[in-house]
C-alpha cells in the first residue's frame, strides 16, 4: 500500500489483507470475552467481594463482533465494488472507530484503577488484567486499520465522484 499522493485507492490485495486482520482481531476479542467469562464466573465471593471490571461488565470484548461484520464488508465491497457497499464499508469502519476508542478508554480506565480483592480470587483477577492488557494492543490495531481504511475510502469516494462527473460532462460536450 503506497502512501504517495497519486495513489488515491487501496489496492484489491491490501483490501483483502486489512479484512482479514479484522476478521482475526474480531474472532480473538470474541474469543477473549467467552475467556474472561469463564474466568469471572468462576470466582468464589471471599471477603472483599469478586473482581469484575467495567469492560468485563460491558461487554466490551464481545464488540469484536462489529470488527467480524466490518472485515466481511470490506470483502464484499472487493469482490463486488460499487458506491453503495463502499460508503458502508466506510460506515462499518467509522463504527469500528468509535467502538475501538470506546475499548481502549474503558480498558485504560480498568487498568489504571485495582481494587485489593480477595486471595482467593487475586490469581484470576490478575490473570483477566493480562489478557485486558493484550486486548488494549489489538484495540489500538483495530483502530488504526479502520482508521487507514476509512481515509483511503473517503479518498477512493471522491475520485468515483469526480470521476463520474468528468465522464457526465464528456458525454455532454465532447470537444473536452
């Protein structure tokens, strides 16, 4: 994928890869939520009450699915490209930018506030802290993927326009 500017599209292989890699990050989050589920449940109520975090409570992992649905229009929108399904890949990745800066801050919020819990729930509350702390890392990648795609959709979107304009008006006056 070229950064320069007469390159104003992301190239079919790029699209599929960056779908992809959605797709995965999507799956791991899912994936992650069903383990921390498992891993919060579990927990017996010693004296100090059970650990469960905000993004525990919200869900938050298990928006990964907004990354599935993301990555699999962004497919479709290569396998069959038009400018419908390319303005809703564009919104299906601006969602997967809210979703991911949403993530991040509630997981920096968990992750910068512990409360002492007790001993016998302190290995699994340090445990969902770790895998919070992988989470973070594939927030922030979501992030910027949906980011970069979005910014090269917006661009790919003005050219189709300004393009179907320019043939329009050829059509009209064929002296240009």
């Amino acid at each position: 994928m070229a950064l320069c500017a007469c390159c104003t599209k992301v190239s079919e292989a790029d699209s599929l890869v960056l779908a992809a890699i959605q797709i995965m990050i999507g799956i791991f989050c899912v994936f992650m939520w069903y383990l921390l589920l498992i891993l919060y449940m579990g927990q017996i109520k010693g004296v100090f009450g059970t650990y469960e975090p905000i993004t525990y409570k919200t869900g938050c992992s298990l928006w990964g699915i907004v990354f599935i649905i993301s990555g699999i229009t962004i497919i479709r929108v290569t396998r069959h490209p038009s400018q419908r399904l390319l303005t809703y890949a564009m919104l299906m990745n601006i969602l997967c930018i809210i979703v991911a800066t949403i993530s991040t801050i509630l997981t920096v919020v968990e992750l910068s506030s512990f409360e002492s819990v007790s001993y016998r729930n302190y290995g699994q509350a340090k445990l969902g802290r770790e895998i919070s702390r992988v989470l973070l890392s594939f927030y922030t990648l979501e992030l910027c993927i949906a980011f970069t795609y979005t910014i090269f959709g917006c661009v790919g979107l003005v050219t189709r326009s300004e393009d179907a304009q320019f043939s329009s008006v050829a059509q009209l006056c064929p002296i240009l």
